[in-house]
C-alpha cells in the first residue's frame, strides 16, 4: 500500500479501499473527535465499530454499529467520539 492511498487528520486515519464514480471509498479508524467541517460533495458512511454522536444542523444523533451517516454536500458537521471505532465512507476527500 502506498502513502497515496492514506488519509490522516486530527482523530481520523483511513485507508482508501476503491472508488464509486468519482467519490472515494475509505476504511476509517476513528479514535477522537473531528471538528467541525463540510465536504465539497455529499458523504455517506456506516459505522462499523464504536460508538459516536454526529452533530449537524443543531441537533446531535447518536450512532452505533449498523447505523449509517448522510451528510449533504456543503452541510457543516462534526464527529464526536463515544467509543473509538471504525467507519466505511463514501465522499470525496
């Protein structure tokens, strides 16, 4: 595997898997929160492992294995960790 195809940033290391279209597919280990953001496209995730709480648009939503994530392109968002885990995203990094 080559550097190319890790992302790292403050509480989150994933490793790109494949693409879908133009949108990249991500294996993310999550281990502290992610700040406040917004993605240029819309993302969809599914939590693999842990727990955590995802905050957007003033109001928070707990999320546990199973759960998936949609967050629409330009919508600011942020990652608060319960219990470290694991996400598969689909967005553009």
């Amino acid at each position: 595997m080559s550097d190319e195809s890790i992302i790292d940033a403050p509480g989150f290391r994933g490793r790109i898997t494949g693409k879908l279209g133009d949108m990249l597919v991500i294996d993310a280990d999550v281990a502290a929160d992610i700040p406040a953001h917004a993605g240029e496209a819309e993302e969809f995730a599914i939590v693999v492992s842990g727990r955590f709480e995802l905050i957007m648009n003033g109001t928070t939503r707990t999320c546990l294995p199973g759960d998936h994530l949609v967050v629409g392109a330009g919508v600011e968002h942020a990652i608060h960790v319960i219990e470290p885990g694991r996400l598969v995203l689909i967005g553009k990094m």
